[in-house]
C-alpha cells in the first residue's frame, strides 16, 4: 500500500513522471513491453521480492535506473511496519512520506543524468 | 495420519495503480479475504505472477482461482489463464459498476464511499462463486 499511494501522490504533483501497472507487461502488448524499454524506469517496490525490478528486467530486459524498496527504508529509518493492507493509517504517514521524498529525489537524478 | 491439506480459493486483484476501480479490486479481495472468508479463501501479489515466482505459479495450478479485474485489460484473468491457473471465475469492476450506475467511486487513492459499496458488491459475487464451487 506505500509503495502504490507514495507511486500516485508523486504523479498527482509532477506532470514529468508517468506510471504502469507491472501486470500489464504479461498481458498487454509489445507497446506495454516496450514501455520500459523506451522509457527510464524507477521501480518501487513493497517487500524483498522486488517483482517491479524483476519485471522491469524480465519484460523491458533492462535494468531499472533506480529500485526503491519499502522494506529497506522501514529497517533503516526504523519506521513501525504498516498494519492495515487497505489503507494508510496516520502512523504510516511518516513512512509515505519518506518514500515520497526518495522517490522525488531518484527522478531528480535521473533527469539530471538525461 | 496425514490430513490433506484443504485447498483454499485464491483471490486475485488486478490491483491496477490508473484508475480507482484497481483499487476497488484490491479492497474487494480484502473484504473476503481478511473479513468475510478468512478460512476458506488466500490472496497473491498479481506481479509475483507476473515475475514466474515459482511458488506462487504453483498456488494458482493447485488452487481454485478467482480473479477481480478492474479494467478492460482484465491483467488478472490473463495472468493467470497465461500460467494454466485453475481460473474458476472472474469478476469485473466495470459489469459491477454497470450493474450499480448510481454509485460514483472516488480516485486511486481514496475510492470513497461509493467505492467501498462498489467493493462490497464485488466481494458478494466472489462469495457466490466460492460457494458455488464448493
């Protein structure tokens, strides 16, 4: 849930990001497959298991610009794991906003490296 | 004595990240999953799917699915029909919608009441079809 509301609050104030949902990448089309191919890619993933990374790798066989994972912010910054799998509770604000703030700071690099 | 293990029918979301109705999917997997059907039903990440995570490949080959789609694209149905999952029914958001043309949900991030209805809704037609089934 942080990585997806952290993903969206990010497009909802920035006009040069865009989004995918990962799934598509099987049961779209070569235009979805090709998305990550054409396009720099930061992945945000929830747990260890990185599926965003490895289908970015899998799908656009390339590798992401930058792979962010809630599970390493939540051990180094020593966040409380999120409770509920629905939504975000006042105490997982500080963790979205975290996220936010690395996710912002990744695109900045990778615009500047453009 | 071994006891063999019961299989539970697994309840897949698109959890598409574009519109609310992804979410609406997402929110209707956990009305079952976590309040309505704790014992009977399980859930898995559509993008472990995605990825050809070996394990999760298994759980839908062995389990009875049900996927919850949100758009057009149906990702969750296609992933699955793609790794031969036991694919027992599918629901889409939008027949639901279709079927409720008063309810109005929200955006991605807050799909608000009218959501939550839309969701409810579609958790019912889940309950329907795990009832059917078993």
């Amino acid at each position: 849930m942080v990585s997806r509301v952290a993903t969206r609050r990010i497009l909802e104030y920035r006009d040069d990001v865009v989004t995918i949902c990962l799934p598509l990448f099987l049961a779209g089309g070569q235009e979805e497959r090709d998305f990550a191919k054409n396009n720099p890619c930061i992945t945000v993933d929830g747990c260890d298991k990185m599926c965003a990374s490895k289908g970015v790798e899998m799908y656009g066989k390339v590798h992401p610009k930058s792979s962010i994972v809630i599970s390493e912010i939540i051990k180094k910054e020593k966040h409380s794991r999120p409770k509920s799998k629905s939504r975000i509770e006042p105490e997982d604000e500080n963790l979205v906003q975290e996220t936010m703030k690395i996710i912002n700071e990744e695109v900045d690099k990778v615009k500047e490296k453009e | 004595m071994s006891e063999k293990k019961r299989s539970k029918h697994i309840i897949i979301p698109c959890s598409g990240i574009g519109k609310a109705l992804g979410t609406i999917t997402r929110r209707a997997t956990y009305i079952v999953t976590e309040e309505l059907l704790p014992n009977d039903t399980d859930s898995i990440c559509l993008p472990l799917l995605t990825i050809e995570d070996e394990e999760t490949v298994q759980k839908i080959r062995q389990n009875p699915c049900i996927t919850v789609d949100g758009c057009v694209a149906q990702c969750a149905q296609k992933n699955v029909a793609h790794h031969r999952g036991k694919l027992q029914g599918s629901i889409k958001i939008l027949d639901v919608i279709k079927e409720n043309p008063k309810l109005k949900p929200g955006n991605v991030l807050d799909i608000g009441p009218d959501g939550e209805k839309l969701a409810r809704k579609a958790a019912e037609k889940v309950l329907k079809i795990v009832g059917d089934k078993t």
